[in-house]
C-alpha cells in the first residue's frame, strides 16, 4: 500500500503515479465482477426494477413498481441506474455501475479534502481505511441509496470546510459555501430532507461550538445558499407534482409515511434497540474499527485549534448526528449508518499520520492485538466455511425455507481456504509488527491483507453464493415467462418481496399467501390457465387443493402450472 514516506511533499510524477496505481486497485476492487451476481432482493431489486420500468417507458418523474406508483425514494439512484442501462444495458452491471463510480467519487474526495489539513500520507491513510472497510466495500457493489448520499455528504461538508478556510484568509468563501448547498440538493434529491437537515444540524453545530455565527448569517451567504438548496433539492417534487393528474399527492406517501412513519414505527419489521447501530459500526467498519476507536477517544480529548482540527471535528459532528437521528428511528437498517464512515476514516486518517514513524503507543498496541486477533477469527470462520455451509440448513431450522437453495451443496472449492490463508497471513504479520514497534506496518499490512480479501469475496466468493441462492429464482422466473402469453402476471406462493422476478422477466407479478386456504384454493378455479413459482415447502400445501403441471424445478423453487378440474 505504499510508504507514505513524503507526506508533504510536491506533486512528482512519482506521486501521481501512487495515486492511480492505488485508485486503480480500489477499482478493481468495487468494478471487477461488478456483474457477476444479479440484482439482491428486496431494495436492489426494488431500485433496479424501478428503474428499468421508467428506461423502459421514457419516464423519467413518475416511479413504478410492478405497475403501481412507487414513491419511496427521490429519483437520483433511478436516474443513476437509468444511465447506466443507456450506455451497458439492462443488466447487474448498469444498475451498479455508477454506484462503483460514486464509491470511488467519495474515496476521491475524502483523499482530495484531507490532502491539505493532512498532507499526503494522512489523506491517504483515510482514503485506505475507507476503502478497505467491509460495510464501504459491500455498498460499493450494491445499489441503494447510500453510496451516492454518503458522496453528497462528503462534498458538502468539504466544500463547507474550504469556504469557512477561505473565510478566514481574505473574507471570501461565499461561492464554494454555494458549492455545498448544491452538493446538499443533490442529497436531498437522493433521499429527501436528512440531505439538508443532517449537514446543516453539523454546520450550524460547529459554528456555535466555535462561537462565530458569521458567515453563516450572512446574506451574501445564506440567501444564494438556499436558494440553491432548495432549488435543486425540491425541483423533481415541484416538476412531479405540476405534471401529475393527482398532484402532490405523492406528498403524503414520500414525506409521510416514508420519512415520519420510518422514525415513529419500524417498517417491514426492521427494528432494533437504541444502540442498534454502534456493533453495525464496530463490524461494517472492520477492520480498523479498533484504531477507530483510539481515534475518537484522541480527538475528543483534544483542545487543539487550527484547520486540522476543524477539520476533523465537523466530520465527527455530522457523525454524532447522523447516529444519533437514526439511533432515535424507529426503524433501523445497517446501510442507514454508512455516511459516518468517511467521517471514521478522516478521524483514523488524522491521527495516525500524527504518530507514523514513531514508536506505538500502548493503546496502539491493543488496537493492533485486537485487530490481528479479528483477522484471524475471520481465518478460522473461512477455513471452516464449507463445513459451516454444509450444516446450515441444521442451522437455521425453519429460516431455511426463505433461501431454499441453501437446501444444496455449495461447492466453495479452494476459494474459501486461499481468503482463510489471506487472513491469517495478515493476522500473524499485523501480531509480529505489534511485538516489534513498526508504526507504519501496523497499518499496511491489514490494508494489503484486507483488500486482498476483498477482491476474493467480490470476484469469486459472492458470484458462487449467488448462484446457490439468486440465480435459482431468476431461473425459474425466466421459465415462467416463457410459458406465459404476454400480459400474463406470474404468481408468487408464499414468495414475497421478490422484485427480482419481475427485474429479469419484466412481467407483473402477483402474490399469493401461503397460509390463506381461499387464495391457494382460487389458483385451481381461475377461468383462464395461470403459472406460479413456489418453493418445495409450499408446493406440498398447494397440492392439498388440487393437481399441478411442473414445468420445472429450479434448486429448491418449482414452477408449475395449476390444473382445473374441467381439464
């Protein structure tokens, strides 16, 4: 990963050099592969299907899902996924692509704003940190809604810091503060008022920390600002709701119940207590999650001034309230948390560059035995991988028969030994380093051990999993199609939130409970020839109503065809 050894020094080809080399691995890492694995119920479906439906249609303000509006999101990701299936198709790969482009953006700007209160090496340090963290790495090449916010979050907040820098230098700043607000439209047009509210509530909070309202309150500032903000921020509601037949109806449902009803209520079952979200940090921001720690404990107790600090702090700032927003929420979901990593990475970054080339600290030392120690752990988990996988459906009793293909063998091969010898190569250098006082290999060497990782899980772990899991259902969901006459919806027993069937079939989907006696019972009076996809499980109770036609059996998912009883 490099020594880091001119921190500070002038831009030498030599540099530059280091800089693509290191993004080019960090593309590799999020591209490679990107394809390799289809669209994830329930929300990468939900989006990509989204999307598809609006390419397919030339809609680009009013969103569907299996034909009925869909107003759970602002557009941004759709318009992204649009794009993207534009310039590669239809496709994994063009729902995700600008999504990979996005977790690179925010690896760039992390890089490109640390780079003058840190210097090189620090910039770096952070930039690594982040990239090479699991939750970071696995939104990378997934899409939701979360990469390309924590990317408006991390511009926003930049461009904030340069102009109050630029502020205090010769009293300008004014032009790149409107910078920020348009960085905080494009969020708000991602996933509505958190892109406003959560970079203000930090802004705001510094300011007064430091007790200087100005330049805040100025009209040069906040005037244009808002207007901005609120221009670019609300243009697709205002454009939605003039050219709707309803209005802003989809006021209520967007605003109402996706915003309100998530904070006052869990929704779809996503719950968790108050602390929810600091093991969700601990694990998705491993493996420097020990470091991160001794970071913030650093950083909280320092009363030093100047942009370095400032810096940092209102990285943290916006973190302590992005945690605590949705700590309060109702409902909680791993991936809500993902803008404070940038802000962990900034804090690991700064305070490592700090103490680079002296001797570590004791606290330095435990952060470093903890994390060999992780390293290893995950060795030992990985090494025994296709033992765990062979007793998992022993393991999950009942929850098997909501990923039927884990009933099968997956067949890991060596893949899964060489990611268990990765790790512990790691784990047992990151051990030696600690004995021996290496500063600098504390952090290179579970860099390079961990980003190989990655690239096994993404290129060859993941794609193998999905084709125990995902790649059955889209199979038999194209076999579906195939009988069907167009316009035919497929029905879906006792399968739901599976947007994925329609993703590869692009035909209407409609479901059927496994546990209502009428619903399966109709499935043999319909006056017309009906095709549904079950699992094996609920095959057996549909056939206590009548006989069926298999059409296929697809890794645990069947699909067949009801037969009336005056055939």
């Amino acid at each position: 990963m490099g020594s880091f050894s001119t921190p500070h020094g002038p831009n030498s080809s030599r540099l530059v050099v280091a800089r693509c080399g290191l993004f080019a691995v960090f593309a590799a890492l999020f591209l490679l592969h990107l394809g390799a694995t289809g669209v994830i119920d329930y929300d990468e479906a939900c989006y990509a299907e989204v999307s598809r439906a609006m390419h397919v249609s030339g809609e680009w303000l009013a969103p569907t899902l299996n034909e009925e509006p869909f107003f759970e999101k602002p557009p941004l990701v759709y318009w992204a996924q649009i794009a993207g299936y534009h310039l590669f198709g239809v496709g994994p790969w063009g729902a995700r692509f600008f999504n990979a482009l996005a977790a690179l953006g925010i690896l760039a700007a992390v890089f490109g704003f640390s780079r003058r209160p840190f210097g090189e090496r620090g910039a770096w340090i952070a930039t690594i940190a982040l990239g090479t963290s699991l939750e970071f790495f696995a939104l990378a090449r997934v899409t939701l809604t979360d990469t390309f916010l924590s990317l408006w979050f991390v511009l926003c907040l930049g461009c904030f810091h340069r102009a109050r820098v630029r502020f205090d230098r010769d009293g300008g700043g004014h032009s790149i503060f409107w910078l920020a607000c348009f960085f905080g439209g494009l969020a708000t047009l991602t996933k509505g008022a958190i892109g406003f509210v959560l970079p203000a509530a930090a802004a705001i909070t510094l300011q007064v920390i430091e007790r200087r309202a100005r330049p805040l309150l100025s009209p040069k500032w906040f005037i244009p600002g808002a207007a901005i903000l609120l221009g670019v921020g609300f243009s697709w509601y205002v454009a939605l709701g003039v050219t709707e037949e309803r209005g802003f109806a989809f006021m209520r449902e967007l605003f109402w119940e996706h915003h309100v009803g998530r904070f006052a209520k869990p929704m779809q079952g996503h719950s968790g207590p108050i602390f929810f979200y600091l093991p969700v940090l601990l694990v998705g921001f491993l493996p420097w999650s020990p470091f991160a720690v001794l970071a913030l404990g650093r950083a909280l107790r320092r009363e030093s001034t100047g942009e370095r600090a400032a810096f940092v702090r209102l990285y943290l700032i916006f973190a302590g309230w992005t945690l605590l927003l949705f700590s309060l929420a109702a409902t909680k979901l791993p991936n809500y948390v993902a803008p404070i990593l940038p802000a962990l990475a900034i804090a690991v970054g700064e305070a490592w560059d700090a103490r680079w080339g002296g001797d570590p600290t004791r606290g330095d030392r435990r952060a470093a035995a903890v994390t060999s120690g992780l390293l290893l752990g995950f060795a030992a988990i990985f090494a025994a991988l296709p033992i765990v996988v062979a007793e998992l459906p022993r393991f999950l009793g009942e929850a098997i028969r909501k990923e039927p293909g884990l009933l099968e063998p997956i067949h890991l091969g060596i893949v899964s030994f060489v990611a268990a010898v990765v790790l512990a190569a790691g784990g047992i250098q990151l051990w030696r380093a600690r004995r021996n006082g290496q500063t600098d290999r504390l952090f290179t060497i579970p860099a390079a051990s961990i980003a190989a990782f990655l690239l096994i899980l993404g290129c060859w772990l993941l794609p193998i999993y999905d084709d125990a899991t995902g790649a059955p259902l889209r199979a038999a969901a194209l076999a579906a199609d195939a009988t069907l006459p167009a316009g035919e919806p497929i029905l879906l027993v006792g399968i739901r939130q599976k947007p994925s069937v329609r993703y590869v079939t692009g035909r209407r989907t409609e479901y059927r409970s496994r546990r209502d006696e009428a619903q399966l019972a109709a499935l043999f009076g319909e006056s017309f020839e009906r095709v549904a996809i079950a699992t094996e499980e609920d095959l057996d109770r549909v056939l206590k109503y009548g006989e069926v036609d298999v059409i296929g059996r697809f890794n645990g998912y069947v699909v067949f065809r009801p037969i009336r009883p005056d055939r």
